[in-house]
C-alpha cells in the first residue's frame, strides 16, 4: 500500500458504521492484457495482521503486521521473512483493525503509519506517523489523531472516530500523504509534523495512492455497499490552485490500492462485493477480490481474480506482490504484456 498499501479489507468494527471510512491525463493507450493467464502463487503466509506495504531502498518488499506491531521485510525471490522492527503499537483487537497499518521510506530511514490505538476508541498510544530509529525504538513525528480532533470535516457526511482511521502512507517530495478512509481526505504531512488536508471529499472512502510527477492517483472503495461503478480510481495535480480529483477508471467493487507497473501502466486491487447486509466497514466476500489493469478508455480490466481479501499491491519489474487479510503474501508474475513482460 506505499500505497498501500482498504488493504482494510476493510475491516473497521460495526461501532465505525458510516463513512469509513482534461488536466490530468489517464494512461495514453489501451494496452492489453498479457497473452496467458497469469497465476498467483503464496510466496508467504502467516503473517500476522497483513496491511500495508512497500519495495525498501535494498530491494525488499517490507509488509506491516498490524496485529504483533511489526515491520517484517520479506525476499521478494524466496519470501524469506525477518523482522525489521517491532514494539509499533498493536491493533486493538475488539476493533480488528489499526495500529500500524502502512510504512514508507524516504531514503533509509522508514516511517510506519499507525491508526485507531488513541484514546477515544480505547487505546493508549497516539494515531500517525511514526519514524523508525531502530529495530525497537520508535519517535512519533506527526500527531494526525490530535490534528484530526482540532479539523473536523466542512463537508457534510457522518462520522464517527473523530481521530479518523488513516489507510495509506506516501512518500512526497520529502513528506508524506495519508488517506483518511473515515473522514474521507488526503492529507499532507512534513517530517516536522506540520498537517494539512490536501484534498476532501464527500463519502468515496479513499484507500491507495500512487504518484506520478506531480500527479497523485488514488483509489476509492465508494461507500456501502461497494458498487462497481463506485470503485474508482481517480487523480489529481499539485499546482497553484486546490487540487480537484479527475476519475482515470471505474468498474471494479471496493478497491484499495493504486500501483504502476512497468512501462508505467497502472493497476489497482479490488478487494470484491461486499458481504449483503453487513456493517459498513466490513471485509469484502472471500475469494473475490481481482488484480486489474488501468485502461486509457477508463475501464479496468481483470489480470487475475478470485483473490481472498487483499489488501496492498508492489511491483518489482513485471512481477505482483499482494498482501491479503489473511496474512498471505501472493506473488504474480508476468503481469504486465509485450513489450513489458512475457509474450506467452
């Protein structure tokens, strides 16, 4: 989910019930798919409470566990796991979800998003951005709970957890952005900890970002009951006005994460329909959650469905990573068509 990195799949307790949670081009052309059907393998399962992720500065593809507050990275070839860092705060489990729910690096050093541990949903620890200083040391660098109490949302639309429930962590011209899923913005942070709402919205539940120059390409899981044409990727432009989202794709149910592959093309994970009559929040039915592609004409195309609950999307090259909720990693290799990937 550096992007996740919702990779909530999206699991958010019934007491969260309501919002969770022209300029810009889409992608010139309509590539297809590639020639076969690529397959999703396990690279790794167990992890304890899969969420966010991203590719670290050595190559290693670096997942959060929310549940035992830890940063795992994993070989991305032998999907060997080692602990990078632990002692983050853990996810509450009366919520079942929270706590460290993404990470992102700038330079070496890796910051870890945490959410939902704050006092008013009965937590001890602070909702934010942590930097990592060691392997068990950690220094809290913004406050987005605090901030989030002090601005509430101008639009109208009910919440909630006034402290929000952040989903993605990423990286930006040496800050960060951080999706709100509940109270439904983008925020800008500095590594001083100054916050700021970047964007806002109405109830689309945004999830994963990307971004691409000065462009910022987002996924929205659309609100209850996660419709198709409600899951959107959308984008918009750093510039001297506000920026303004511009929907690139729709068409694929409760997305939650926005990735480029190679040659630039864009794929985003659907995590499927939702389960008929349960609370906003909940995860989508198991097993039907798809890897898609970003087409030109702004539909999406399936590139490998029947996924159980993911929840993040990374590219190495032509291959696929996906963290699911179930504490699996899966690899899919070949995703992306001639010229990029394998021509059979």
């Amino acid at each position: 989910m550096n992007a996740r990195h919702p990779r909530f799949g999206i699991l958010i307790f019934v007491v969260l019930a309501g919002p969770l949670i022209a300029m810009i081009a889409p992608p010139a052309e309509c590539v297809p798919p590639p020639s076969g059907s690529p397959n999703a393998i396990v690279l790794v399962s167990g992890l304890e409470g899969g969420s966010g992720s991203t590719i670290g500065p050595d190559g290693g593809l670096y997942v959060t566990e929310s549940a035992a507050g830890r940063i795992s990275r994993v070989d991305p070839q032998t999907g060997q796991i080692t602990t990078f860092a632990s002692g983050l705060p853990k996810q509450i489990p009366a919520i079942g979800f929270g706590g460290a729910v993404d990470v992102a690096f700038i330079g070496n050093t890796a910051y870890a998003l945490v959410t939902l541990v704050s006092p008013d949903v009965g937590g001890s620890d602070v909702d934010g951005i942590y930097r990592v200083d060691g392997p068990d040391s950690f220094t809290v660098v913004a406050d987005i709970g605090d901030f989030n109490k002090n601005n509430p949302p101008t639009i109208p639309f009910p919440f909630v957890v006034a402290t929000g429930v952040q989903y993605a962590l990423q990286t930006y011209r040496a800050g960060f952005l951080v999706t709100d899923g509940h109270l439904n913005r983008v925020l800008r942070v500095t590594r001083d900890g100054d916050v700021s709402v970047l964007i806002a919205f109405d109830n689309v539940v945004p999830t994963g970002l990307a971004v691409s120059g000065n462009t910022v390409y987002m996924a929205e899981a659309g609100p209850v009951p996660h419709l198709p044409q409600n899951g959107k990727v959308v984008a918009f432009a750093f510039g001297p006005k506000p920026p303004t989202a511009t929907v690139v794709a729709s068409g694929a149910s409760l997305l939650v994460d926005v990735e480029f592959g190679r040659g630039r093309l864009l794929y985003a994970l659907s995590q499927g329909p939702g389960v008929p009559g349960a609370p906003a929040g909940s995860p989508a039915q198991p097993n039907t959650g798809a890897l898609v592609q970003v087409n030109g004409d702004g539909t999406l195309t399936s590139i490998v469905d029947g996924l159980d609950r993911p929840t993040s999307l990374e590219f190495i090259g032509t291959t696929a990573y996906v963290v699911t909720l179930t504490g699996e990693i899966l690899k899919i290799d070949d995703v992306s068509g001639p010229p990029f990937g394998a021509s059979s």
